[in-house]
C-alpha cells in the first residue's frame, strides 16, 4: 500500500509539472507572438514617420487585423491610407473598427475629419455632432464642428458653435483665432440672411462692435452703393479709411464718384490718408485717381515723388514698380503719348507682380480682384501685396531706371 501511495504521488507530480510545462510552453508562445506583433506595430509607426507609406500600411494593416481594438494603431492605419489617397478604405476601416470600439470620441472625430476631407459636410456635422456630445467642452471638437457647419452653409449654427469653442479656448493664440472665426460666421450668417432687414440690422450691429472688420465694411458700402445712397458708401469708406487705408477701400472709394463722373471727390479722402505717412497704397492711388480726374500735373508731381522714393520702399522690401509703370503708363495714355504709354505699360505688366493685386496676410496666396475670404479660409485677410512687405518672396527686387514721366 506505501509503495502504491507513492507511486500515485509521483505520477501526481509528474503531472503537474508537465502541465506546469505545457502552460509555460504556450505562454512563451504567445508573449513571443505578442512581442513579434508589437514589433510590426512599432515598425509601422516608423515607415509612416519616414514616409514609406506602402510598407507602414502593410505592417499596420496585419497588426490591426490582431488587434481591432488598439485604437492608436486604427488611426495610424487609417491616415497612412488618407495620405496614400485611399479615403474610402480609410472610412471603411474607421466604420468598421467603431462597430468594434463603440462611440469612441477619437475614433468620431476622425470619421468627421475624414468625411469633411472627403466633401461630406453632412456627415462630418453628424459625427463631430456626436463627439461633441461625449466631450462638450473639447476646443478642437468645437473648432471642427464649427468648420463642418460653415462648410454646409449653416452660418447661424456656427456661429453658436464658435462661440462654445472661444468660451472653452485657454490657449491664447487659438482663442484669439477662435474670436475671429466667431466675427466670421457672424457675418456670413448676416449676409447671407433669408430676411433682408434682420440680415442688414445684424451688419450694421457687427459693424458697431467690429468696424475695423474689412468685410462687414465693403459689403455695408456696397449695398449702400446699390441702393444709391453714394453718402452713406462715402462715409463708410471714409471712416475705415482714417482707420487703415487697406488697398481695398480705396480702390471702391474710387470706383464710387468715377461711377458719377466726379472722380475728384475722392482726393480731400485719399490726400488724408496720404499724410503724415509714408504708405506705399494712399500715395499710389491719389496719384492714379489724379490721372483719372484729368488733374494730369498734380499726377505727374505724385509720379515723381515715388520715382524718388522708390529705393528707399525697395530696401523695406517693397516693391511699387509694377504699379508706379502702371500709373504712368495711364498718364501718357491720357496725355496722348501712346509710345510712352505702350512701354510704360508693358513693363507694368511683366513686372515681379501683378499691378494693385492682392494677397492674404494669411497664407500668402495671391489674387488680381478683393475678395471677402481667401481660399485658405481666413477672412478680411486680403491685401495689395505693396501693403504686406513681410509677405514678398526674397529676390524679387527689379532694376528700376528713373523712369521718364513725360512732358
């Protein structure tokens, strides 16, 4: 009976340490595995960061496949295929893993992301929506929600979600941005209101708290200007004038009494703008709208003044040249010196820019007409490029002659 006793405890032992064995053998297996799966994780990470998409996907992709659930891996994978331009496999993935992970707010705000990229503004409201809901006081989620509904069109609803975003903004440069889109929609929504006299009172409100806001003022001088009340246009233009001379408002200052043929009545508003300054704008449209009132001495004398001051505005990184040649070039014309004119002009138009054109303060981008939004988003932000010195590429300085005004 002993000697059976220990027989059965032996083969007991046996067991346990084989099991014991077993158990280990297959837990090396799968940390191994678990190690090996972490490592193609990790080099997918690092073909993305370098730039091989193909082989970042490919390694993602297999790691995912393991792990549906590692939402830092599903997003990686999912902007390797977004910069590899596959943005429908990308929101299928997205889709796919959030029947997995639920209403992760992450995963949400992606799927928005994605939908916005993809020219889906409706979808993009509904799942920034629903992130919204989970972090209602999240800054980036109301700054995305915020550029969903504006690309929809749904100004009012942006502006109350602009609103949210600047109250729950800490960071001061994104508040202050935050303030200016909340000016923005402001005003879309005003201009574009289905009711007239609600969408002009709430112009003429923005323009109140806001007057250095350069679109409000254009689209309040504009309608002005439509309706033919030229005074109040004047005024408008005038007074944001006093404030900044932005190329834009002298430009339609202009247009407005050269439209009723009394071009003159914009010079007492441009010489103020002209002086006690040395801006570059005011001095080349006074001098311009002299030659369009006919006062062709009075231009000729503005000419010569910034042939003169030509080099000191190029070693501030101006350059007025194109629209110098230009003005001098309508002067000869008005002179009846076509020869003159036909140089004048044609250097004007192969000069490093082209004359009295636009660029965002913004972005850099540049246009040949004012418009209220640039194409990279920002409002207010267009200016003539010899106002934005900052702006101008480095080298563009040409060879300027003194150039011959005429007798």
């Amino acid at each position: 009976m002993f000697g059976l006793g220990a027989a059965v405890i032996l083969i007991g032992g046996l067991l346990r340490s084989s099991v014991t064995g077993v158990s280990g053998f297959w837990a090396s297996r799968r940390e191994r595995r678990r190690r090996a799966l972490l490592k193609v994780r990790d080099e997918g990470h690092r073909w993305r960061w370098s730039g091989d998409l193909e082989n970042a996907t490919r390694a993602l992709a297999r790691y995912v496949e393991r792990h549906p659930t590692d939402i830092e891996a599903v997003l990686a994978l999912s902007r390797t295929y977004e910069e590899r331009g596959e943005l429908e496999t990308a929101r299928r993935l997205l889709e796919s893993a959030r029947g997995t992970l639920g209403s992760e707010p992450q995963l949400l705000h992606e799927l928005g992301r994605l939908a916005l990229r993809r020219g889906n503004a409706g979808a993009a409201i509904d799942w920034l929506r629903e992130a919204v809901g989970h972090h209602p006081e999240s800054p980036r989620l109301l700054a995305e929600l915020t550029g969903a509904l504006a690309a929809e069109g749904r100004f009012a609803e942006a502006t109350q979600t602009a609103q949210r975003w600047a109250a729950a903004e800490r960071e001061p440069s994104r508040h202050d941005e935050a303030l200016r889109t909340v000016l923005a929609m402001r005003y879309r929504s005003a201009a574009e209101s289905a009711e007239p006299a609600a969408g002009e009172h709430a112009l003429r409100r923005l323009y109140g708290e806001a007057p250095d806001f350069l679109p409000t003022v254009v689209l309040l001088a504009g309608r002005a200007r439509a309706a033919g009340d030229v005074r109040t246009a004047e005024r408008l233009y005038r007074d944001a004038i006093r404030r900044n001379p932005h190329g834009v408002l002298l430009e339609r200052l202009t247009a407005l009494h050269a439209a009723s043929g009394q071009t003159e009545r914009a010079l007492p508003i441009l010489r103020d703008a002209c002086a006690g300054n040395r801006l570059p704008a005011p001095r080349l449209m006074l001098a311009r709208t002299l030659v369009l009132a006919g006062k062709h001495p009075a231009a000729e004398a503005e000419l010569a003044e910034l042939v003169r001051e030509t080099p000191a505005y190029r070693a501030e990184g101006v350059d007025i040249v194109p629209e110098r040649d230009l003005v001098a070039g309508e002067l000869a014309l008005a002179r009846g010196h076509d020869r003159e004119a036909a140089t004048l002009l044609g250097r004007a138009a192969t000069g490093a820019h082209r004359p009295f054109s636009y660029a965002c303060a913004a972005c850099g981008h540049e246009l040949a007409e004012w418009r209220d939004q640039c194409r990279c988003g920002a409002y207010g932000t267009l200016e003539w490029l010899v106002a934005l010195p900052p702006r101008r590429p480095a080298g563009s300085a040409v060879a300027d002659p003194a150039v011959a005004l005429g007798a």
